[in-house]
C-alpha cells in the first residue's frame, strides 16, 4: 500500500521491454539495420506516450525519470535568463525535485516566490497572480501532491500564466494513470511523466514540452532527444515507458473508480474505529487511491514498522525525503499541529489492492494504534 513511492512492473511490461535487452540490442543512432530496428522501436514508444497525454510525438523528450524531466523543464526554462536575474514562481508543496531546484536556482542568483497552499494543500490563484513578476519567466505548480493526493486547479493555473506570457511547467507524475492527463486541456507547456509510478520501469521518464516552448538542454553530447537530453537512449526503458503509459490510458477509467472504491472503504473503516483521526489533504479534490491520515499521540516511523512486520508497505510521507527526521513540509504547510504531523501515514493503493486487504489493514491500524497509544508517553 505504498504505489506512490513505487509500483511492480506489469507482467505485460515486462514481455515488451525483454527483446530490447538481448536480440534487439542495438543503438537507435546506428545507421545498421540493428539501430534502425531500434529507432523503430524508440518512434514508437514516443508516440503511445505521446497519444496517453494528447501530445504530438516531436514534443515528447525521454529521461531518466522524474526528477530529471522536473530539472530540465525548470532549469532548462531559466537556462536562457542567465546572466539576468529570472523569477520563477512555485509553490510551498512541491517534490524536492522542483523545491531543491528551485533552491538551486537561488543560489545562483535568480528570484522564486514560494505561493502558499489553503489546509486542505489548495494553491491560492488569487496569491499566485499578485506574485507574477515583469521578469517572471516560469511558474512550476504539480498535478497532484506526492503526500496527500491533493489535485491542484492547473486549468486556472495556466490560463493565469498564458495570459501573462509566462511559462508552465507541471510535474504530474502522480497523476498519470490516476485521473485524465490531456496537455491540451490542461493547457501546460511542459510535463514531467515518470514510468515507476505507472507499473513500468524505474529509470526511464519523460518530458512533454509544447511546440515553440524555448527550452535549453542541460548536458551536451551526441544530440539525441532534439540536442536536449543526450546520450544514448534507455531503449528497454523507454519501450516500458511507452508500453506503461498505453495501458494506464487504457485502464484509466476501470483503475480509477476502482481505486476510489478501495480508498473510501478504507477511509469509513479507519475513521469508525479509531479516535483522533484526521484526513489530509481535499476529501473530493484528492487522487482516487491516496489516503493520509494522521493520528493524534503516536508516532509515524512505529507504526510504518509495526505495520511492515505484518506485511502492510505504507510511508511516513514521501519516499524521496522519507529517511529525513524533519516534519513534513507538506503536512506543516496545511497547518497540522505536531502531534498531528509526527502520526501522519500516508497509504496509496494500486489496482492489484483487494477488498480483503483493506479489511486486513484497517482491523491491522485499529490495533497498532490502540497498542502504541498504550504504550506513548504522549
């Protein structure tokens, strides 16, 4: 119960990525008929990653994941303003991929304004707009949190943004395959999508970037992804990618309302048996398969190890800063108290989650916290 952090590669995954590692074996940027089969190979998976999220397949850029698409998108932005001081705006909730970015970019010179979210981790429109700049160049605001499933207004956000001229970058890699992803409704011009989230392969991601976007590549090598991520391409990684992303467009609306049924049923049971509980993040605006709960009296690392001896997977927060001591920036920045944030869990469920499982884990939480709230000098 922990797909925000990382999910299995799905068997069908698995089928389409193993040529590419023995027969298929060769370089996309050979002109051999080895390389040609796998530029093929590469022109394809960019297409179906293309297709999932409405986008033609000259403005898909593969990466390693993520952080890296997260990286290139801002960076690469921001890239041309060097020399000059650029302001980028984001908000208080971001992935440390884009926070330490942005962090990044201060230290050498350049502006960030860090917009505040309401306590259900809502970004202000009205605080985001008087923060624009005649020098901002990119406003950067997630899809939907990694912590508590919170889905941001991205519509109201980029309709801001174009009609200031501005750049905006979405990271929306808890979101794909959770809920609709169409760049053109969205209305973004740049998008990080990462393959581990969506039962394919860790190491491989990609970057949406619209058409006339003015974008810098990062590293310099042999030219390849349109002169912006060089380097040869992770073929096997790349046809997971393009395979992931096909079958989560495909199983959108059956994995979602799915999801959705296990999420409530879990929250119902949760909130019937145990005192001082509360849910973070919007009980509607919220991604169908994230529950965060906090549990006033008791510690979060205890219950993640009570709850693993008996088979559960769960997280204190997110697994990039996880191993972290200090409170959640997430959870701080809605205003929870800290005996609130200290017992916070976060659950995120999968499409191969059953029923039976979330009977297993609420009747498993009742009696961990019960015995820990025994137990607690608290």
């Amino acid at each position: 119960m922990d797909h925000s952090a990382t999910t299995p590669v799905d068997p069908q995954v698995v089928d389409a990525m193993l040529p590419y590692f023995s027969e298929k074996f060769g370089n996309s940027s050979s002109l051999h008929s080895f390389g040609q089969e796998a530029a093929e190979a590469l022109s394809m998976a960019r297409q179906k990653v293309a297709d999932s999220i409405g986008a033609q397949a000259d403005e898909i850029i593969f990466t390693s994941g993520g952080t890296e698409s997260d990286n290139l998108g801002i960076r690469g932005i921001l890239h041309e303003c060097t020399g000059q001081k650029a302001h980028i705006i984001t908000s208080v909730i971001e992935h440390p991929a884009v926070l330490n970015t942005c962090i990044y970019l201060e230290s050498i010179g350049h502006e960030v304004t860090y917009v505040p979210v309401d306590d259900e981790g809502i970004i202000d429109l009205a605080e985001l707009e008087g923060s624009i700049k005649e020098n901002t160049s990119l406003i950067s605001v997630m899809h939907a949190n990694n912590e508590i499933g919170t889905i941001q207004p991205i519509r109201g956000i980029s309709k801001l943004a174009k009609d200031k001229g501005i750049y905006f970058h979405t990271d929306a890699v808890q979101s794909i395959g959770k809920i609709p992803v169409d760049v053109n409704d969205l209305g973004v011009d740049l998008l990080s999508v990462s393959s581990h989230k969506i039962h394919g392969p860790k190491g491989a991601g990609a970057l949406y970037v619209r058409e006339g976007t003015e974008l810098n590549a990062l590293m310099f090598g042999g030219g390849q992804e349109r002169n912006l991520r060089p380097g040869t391409e992770n073929i096997p990684g790349i046809i997971g990618l393009g395979e992931a992303m096909y079958l989560a467009a495909q199983r959108l609306d059956t994995d979602s309302k799915y999801m959705a049924g296990l999420r409530d049923s879990l929250i119902e049971k949760v909130f019937a048996s145990i005192d001082d509980v509360r849910l973070n993040g919007h009980a509607v605006k919220r991604l169908p398969n994230n529950v965060n709960l906090s549990f006033r009296s008791v510690e979060g690392e205890s219950m993640l190890m009570m709850l693993d001896l008996k088979g559960i997977a769960v997280s204190t927060g997110s697994a990039c800063s996880s191993r972290s001591l200090k409170a959640s920036r997430v959870l701080t920045s809605i205003g929870l108290s800290p005996d609130y944030i200290h017992g916070s869990l976060r659950i995120s469920l999968g499409r191969e989650n059953t029923m039976e499982e979330i009977d297993y884990m609420a009747a498993c939480l009742q009696e961990t916290i019960s015995r820990l709230r025994e137990m607690s000098a608290l």
